[in-house]
C-alpha cells in the first residue's frame, strides 16, 4: 500500500499538494487520525497521519506552529500528511511550506471526504481488493464480534472489552492509553506502563487511534507494543468498538456531570448540610470525608488528570471537582501521598498535549473533614489557582506560606490598585528603587547606603520623602509591611 494508491481512488477525490515521486512510492504500515499540536509520540514509522488542523490557527505564531508538527511526523518516520479542508476551507500555506521544508508528503482531503472513508481505503487495500464482495469482510472472527457485540450492550467496560478482543490472538500485550499516557486497560499479559513511559515506549511498535468524540488530552489509542502481534485491520476493527464504547460513555456520562456541576453549585451558594449530603450521594460519593475541592483553568484537563488518580473518588463540573479521599470499595491508600504532589506530577503531561499557547493551571484546596468545610476548600482552591502561574501552574493552598505566595493569589486587578495607591506617589524612580533596598536591608541606614554607593546622609533624605509621600512611617512594623507588600504587587 502506497501514498500514490490513494490519489488514485477517485471516490476519496485527494489531491496532492507537495510529495516527491520518490516518497509516494514508499510502503504505508497504518493510519493515525490526530488532531493534537506535537503528536509524535504516538506515530509509528510509516504511518499515515490525518488531522483536521484543529489545532492550527492563523496568526503571527502559525509558521512555527506548522514547523514543530511536520517536524514531529518527519522524526516518527510518517509516511505522508492527509490534511482536512472542512476546518479552514483549505490547506494553510504555512503547512505546505512546512512540508517541503521537512520533505513530508502533503495530501488535501476534501470536506465531503470523511477519514474513516480514507482509513477504510487504506485497510482495504493492505488486505485486498475487499470492496468488491457483496458483504463487509471482517477480521475478527464472527464468535468474537457477537461476544463484543453483547459485551458492549451489557455495559461491559474497556478492560473485558480489551481483554476478549485480544483473546484469539493469543498472549498479545495491549493497552487502551489516553493522549496523556493513562492506561484505561492492558491486556493481562501487557506489563503496567506508567503515563511517563509511554512517550518514549510508543515510539516502537503499533498505535492506533480510537475515533471519537474526545478532549486533546482524553482521545484514546490501541498500543500494541510488538508490531507484528496483530493484523492491522484486526486493531482497526478492535479501534471502532472502543468507538463505539465512547460514544455511549459520553451519553452515560452527562448525567455523572450533571451531578458534579450540582454539587459544586451547592458548594459555592454554602448550602445547608442536608443538601450537600444529598448532592454528594447524587454525585456518587460518600456521604462521610474526607473531602478536598480542585479547580482549574481547563475542565476537561482537570477530568483527565483526576483520572490518573487511582484510589480518589472524584465528581467534576466544568472547571472543578469535589474529590473523597476517604475509605471506599476502591480506595486502598488515597492519603499515602498528598493530592497536589500526584496531580503536579501528571499536569506536564496534560501540558504536552495541549496548544503551547493554552494556559493550564490547577488549585487544589485543603482537606474538609465534612461536608460543611466543602465551602472553604473551593475558596482555598480558588486562591490557589490565582497564584498559580507559568512556573508553578499546579498550586496548593499549603504551599502559601509566604507574603509573596500569598499576594500571589490575589487578584491581579486588586493587587494593581493596592501598589499604585500605596506607591504611585513614588513614581519608578530612585525612591522607590532606594525602598526596595532599604526594606531589602532590614532598613539599615548603612547597608543600604553601601547598596547603593550612596552616603548615609542621602539614604535618610530619600526615605523621609518615601515616608512623606507615602503617609507610612518606617520605623513602624505594620507600615514598612504596607510597603512591602505593595512592592511586591
């Protein structure tokens, strides 16, 4: 199966944007469906890629954009960029530019071409001239897709699912993996892979994406670490079940979220107790703590981080979540390490699967022992996520234990008018500039003087303008913390 087979289909109607004969010609082993900014750590060599540029947007930034995606396909050894027109009418220039650059072969699919059709055409043509049967010709054997069938009706979940598609093929190791690297099921002969490791691990091997409805950072794939393991159309058709779990994962779904946003609404109006505990049962968690509230900037990569969590019991709404750290059928030690510590050490990789311009961040409040302190660790959890920033975008409310930490998480719009009231008096001169040393100093008259190579004399005359003009009297503790505290905002 070549590149130069599909342009040839006239019912997917492709067209060729950039490719040398010479890269046409090479062998295709499968098809990847993305849509995320730096997808190389699931692409296999020689894989197709289709992606609906979802994640490409015109602007100032757009060319280095394209750059590091081509790049990403070039160092994984794809095979060619199947590019959608439905998203912006088009092909950006930037990508066929980028293309040639990285000598990736770049196909335009129209808007009425859907990418299972192309996915299709490529299984289709690995395994033969299918098309030409009167009946759809299946891998999996019959047995096994009316097992898979009634599995999925009884509501069977990922890991039995996994587990009885592999089962003909033998002792297959095979994982059901997120885009961050969590591990919704492995078969049982598949070794534990932890979400740090699968980067790296998927570089070899077979990966297939799971196409459904789906967050960057929650978009499933079949990993199959020995590429001669299985059949490719037989993970193809594996792939579709998984598809078809999804689509009614996200209907049973709506209610369990319906119940999260609730329970957050309740939290946030300081319902009275008997609401919350029927709100916390709706929602299923338990009645008793400890409880904990999380909330962050991005609510889907919130659910999916929470998700690498084993042991927390979590509902979540749009952009929070009241997590039970107490005991539970499935808890066997939720407090042998602090929430935020295993939350930060999973939020790069949510990171990585997001836009580079997408601003992740995460509070996590303090532990209520009941449900009546839920109100305080949401407010906790607010505050947190205020302070949290480039450098610490996952932020405890423990870790406040400093001014500046605590002025952190302050408004940046209140934290504006405090210093300009407090400073602006003061202009950016060398009074202010001789404070922040002073203060620095702990407002020695000397020190300060050397600091600035200034005489001593001086030193006093600008300090008693900065305390004319500022109202504060510096030899008071309360009014050199009025001036700390506005330099620090």
């Amino acid at each position: 199966m070549h590149v130069l087979d599909l342009l040839q289909s006239d019912s997917l109607g492709l067209t060729l944007l950039w490719g040398e004969e010479s890269l046409l010609g090479q062998e295709v082993s499968g098809v990847t469906a993305t849509d995320l900014e730096d997808p190389g750590r699931f692409l296999g060599p020689g894989e197709l890629v289709l992606s609906g540029l979802v994640w490409w947007s015109p602007g100032a930034a757009a060319a280095a954009k394209t750059d590091r995606f081509v790049a990403a396909l070039a160092d994984a050894g794809a095979r060619a960029l199947l590019a959608g027109e439905e998203t912006h009418g088009g092909v950006p220039e930037e990508l066929v530019a980028a293309c040639r650059a990285h000598r990736m072969p770049l196909v335009a699919v129209p808007a009425q071409t859907s990418f299972r059709a192309v996915t299709e055409a490529v299984y289709l043509r690995q395994w033969g001239d299918l098309s030409r049967r009167p009946t759809r010709h299946f891998a999996l054997p019959e047995n096994v897709r009316g097992e898979l069938s009634r599995l999925l009706e009884g509501g069977a979940g990922p890991a039995e699912l996994l587990d009885r598609a592999c089962a003909h093929l033998g002792r297959v190791p095979c994982y059901l993996l997120t885009a961050s690297g969590r591990t919704v099921a492995r078969t049982p002969s598949a070794p534990e892979l932890p979400a740090q490791r699968v980067g790296s691990a998927a570089k070899g091997g077979v990966s297939l994406g799971v196409e459904a409805e789906s967050s960057p950072y929650d978009a499933w794939r079949l990993y199959v670490p020995d590429a001669d393991a299985a059949p490719p159309r037989v993970l193809h058709e594996i792939a579709e079940i998984f598809a078809q779990y999804r689509d009614g994962e996200a209907r049973r779904g709506a209610a369990g979220r319906a119940a999260g946003r609730e329970l957050l609404a309740l939290v946030a109006a300081d319902a009275e107790t008997e609401l919350l505990g029927a709100a916390l049962q709706a929602a299923g968690l338990p009645a008793r703590g400890p409880y904990r509230v999380v909330t962050a900037t991005d609510g889907d990569a919130l659910a999916e981080a929470l998700g690498h969590l084993e042991g927390v019991r979590w509902a979540a709404g749009p952009t929070g979540a009241v997590l039970c750290e107490g005991p539970g059928p499935d808890t066997a030690d939720a407090t042998a390490a602090d929430v935020a510590d295993r939350l930060r050490a999973v939020w790069p990789l949510l990171q990585a699967c997001g836009a580079p311009e997408a601003v992740l961040r995460l509070g996590v409040g303090a532990r209520a022992a009941s449900a009546e302190g839920l109100r305080a660790s949401l407010c906790q959890a607010n505050f947190a996520l205020t302070a949290a920033d480039g450098e610490v975008p996952v932020r405890g409310v423990e870790q406040l234990d400093t001014l500046s930490e605590l002025l952190a998480g302050v408004p940046p719009e209140v934290r504006g008018v405090f210093g300009t009231r407090t400073l602006g008096a003061l202009g950016d001169g060398m009074l202010r500039e001789t404070l922040e040393v002073f203060l620095a100093n702990n407002c020695s008259w000397t020190r300060t003087a050397e600091a600035l190579h200034l005489h001593v004399n001086t030193v006093h005359y600008r300090i008693e303008r900065v305390e004319a003009l500022t109202g504060r009297d510096l030899s008071r503790l309360d009014h050199k913390l009025d001036l700390y505290a506005a330099l620090r905002c």
